[in-house]
C-alpha cells in the first residue's frame, strides 16, 4: 500500500462539538450576568491557558507545514506577527503610537488573518522549491526582516512601544475580572479546537495523503502527476494563516502589540512541543505544547524555593528542557506520540 492510500483514522467530529461548545458557553459568561470566580492562586494558571490555546493555533499550522508536508519553517513567528499588527493597526483607537484606523474588530481580524496568508504566499512564492535547510534559513531571515520593519519603522508600526489601544471585545463585554479570564479561554480555547477539526479534516482527506506524499519522497509524487510546488504553496498559506489568526487573537486578547511579543524564542516552543509530542499529529503536537509550557509554568515556582538568583535559574530551566528535546529525540525520534513508521525515523 503506496502512502497516497493510507488513510489516518478520525475526522475531527469531536474537536468540533467540543470547540463550538466551548465558544458558546464562554458567549454565555460574556453575554449574559453569569459569573465566574477564581481563586487568585489559579489566575496564573488561566493565564498560561489562554496563551496555550493562542501558541495552540500556531502548532497546528507549523504541524500542517512541517508534519505533514515536510517545509521547515524557523520564521513560523513572522506569520503571527503579521496577524497581530494588522488586526491592531486597523482597529485601534487612539494609539500612542504608530497607526490605528478605529474599524470594527471583527473586519481587522480577518484582513489580519488574510495579511498573513499573503505574506506566506509571497515568501513561498519566492523559496517554496528550496531543500529543507535552505527553506529554513529563509523563512528564519523573513521573520528577521519583519521584526526590524515593525521596530524601525516607528510612524506607521510604532517602534518598540508598538500599537496601543487595540479593542477587546471579551473584556469590553464581561463584568469583572474572573469571568473575563474564563470567557476569553473557552472562546478562544473553542477557535482553536474548531481549526483542530478543520485541519484534521483536511488532513484526513486525499489532499492530506498528497502532502505525506510530498514529505516521504516528492520525486515519486512528481512522477505520478501531482504538481507538488501547488500543494507545498498551499500548505505553507494555510500555516501562515493559522498564524495569523492567533496573531489577531492574541491582540484583541492583549490590546496592544509590540516587537517584543513576536520573537524567535516563539517560534522555538511551538517547533519544541512539536517535536516533543510528535509532528503528523496534531493532538500530540498541542499535547506537547502543552508540556513544555506546563514545565515553564512548573519552574516559576520552582524559583521560590531555589537557593540560586533568578538569572542562574533561567539558564538551568533552558538547559533542562533542552535535555529533555534531547532525551525524546534520542530515544523517540518520532516524539513521544509520533509514529515513527509514518515519519520515516528509526526508533
């Protein structure tokens, strides 16, 4: 059996149910004069969930470039930069600095999202038929680029302060603090597992068997008609506007965006809990994003009670989930739920 006929099981039925239900409750708390209360030792922990779901979108889209179609992508944060700045700049009021043009946010969002497909189609456009570590070191110098357009061009992106004033439309709605935190994690914790849904589906199809194809051997897909420069486009944009997506969620989340949110350490946890949990699979992706963040949140209590200075303490935390990347790979090259067969990797 070629790979164009292997078919992966499920189809993103329950992601969906899962993910609309999440968004309507979460409407529920925003809309109505439901309430939620938290203890304040759990806010850190909601927080770092909401980011989770945010980072959670741009796995998805880093598995659907590299996972399952074989491009290394290192400028995976460019995307989700791009996203970010384009939903601020079209919908903030009265920003501090750079531009602010006060649309609705449900139109900036989606120009958002559609900016960052554009520039993914341009940079893939350009380098889409480069090996795989020519591919890297391009997408690696674009995201480079775009980080010193957004902090030198002050008039228009506004510099290292960034764009202030952007709208949040869950904060704007909920009446306190705690409601606001639940709401804004179960609508956008319910976006990402609709596009969990969607991108399984997707993947789930003979479109997806294409892709695998690609990454396994893109000769023999050439060889029976498929124009793989066509698919590898089209996959690179669909990342690119995952990204977006979490780009303009995370905005409209944060109100205001600046450099300093869209560096490559982004891009080096999601490439990290991609691989720890097992690219191809997109559950085990966001499972391993899952870990990775649930170490870091693990280790700022860990600082407490460390007789070491907090500097020190960080450059054992990064050595210490470095080892692990280390150890998986060397034992599981696939990741910890990655299929080593589906990969081409030896155990």
């Amino acid at each position: 059996m070629s790979l164009l006929d292997r078919v992966p099981t499920g189809n993103g039925d329950l992601a969906l149910l899962a993910g609309v239900c999440c968004v309507l409750i979460g409407g529920l708390f925003a809309l109505t004069p439901l309430r939620a209360q938290l203890p304040s030792a759990l806010y850190v922990f909601v927080e770092v969930g909401i980011l989770f779901v945010i980072y959670g979108l741009l796995v998805l889209g880093l598995d659907l470039q590299y996972g399952h179609t074989g491009l290394v992508n290192f400028g995976h944060v460019a995307f989700f930069a791009v996203g970010a700045y384009g939903t601020a700049m079209l919908s903030a009021q009265d920003t501090f600095a750079g531009i602010g043009l006060g649309y609705p946010w449900p139109l900036a969002l989606g120009v958002g999202v559609a900016a960052a497909a554009l520039v993914g189609l341009a940079v893939s456009a350009t380098s889409i038929r480069l090996r795989g570590d020519f591919l890297a070191i391009v997408t690696l110098a674009a995201a480079e680029i775009l980080h010193s357009v957004f902090v030198n061009f002050e008039g228009i992106f506004g510099g290292n302060v960034g764009i202030l004033g952007v709208p949040r439309p869950i904060a704007a709605l909920a009446g306190d603090a705690d409601t606001r935190l639940i709401a804004t994690l179960l609508v956008i914790g319910g976006i990402t597992l609709v596009s969990l849904a969607g991108v399984t589906r997707l993947t789930s199809a003979p479109y997806g068997r294409v892709l695998r194809a690609i990454r396994a051997d893109e000769l023999v897909t050439r060889s029976v008609g498929k124009s793989t420069v066509t698919y590898k486009t089209q996959a690179f944009v669909y990342g690119a506007a995952l990204a977006g997506l979490a780009g303009g969620l995370f905005a409209l989340y944060n109100g205001a965006v600046a450099p300093g949110f869209f560096t490559i350490q982004v891009t080096v946890t999601v490439w990290i809990g991609m691989l720890l949990g097992g690219a191809a699979n997109h559950r085990a992706v966001l499972a391993g994003l899952a870990i990775i963040m649930g170490l870091r949140l693990i280790s700022r209590f860990a600082l407490d009670v460390t007789p070491v200075p907090s500097d020190v303490f960080a450059s054992i935390r990064l050595i210490v989930v470095g080892l692990i990347l280390v150890t998986v790979i060397r034992y599981r090259p696939a990741g910890i739920w990655g299929d080593a067969q589906e990969l081409g990797v030896d155990r």
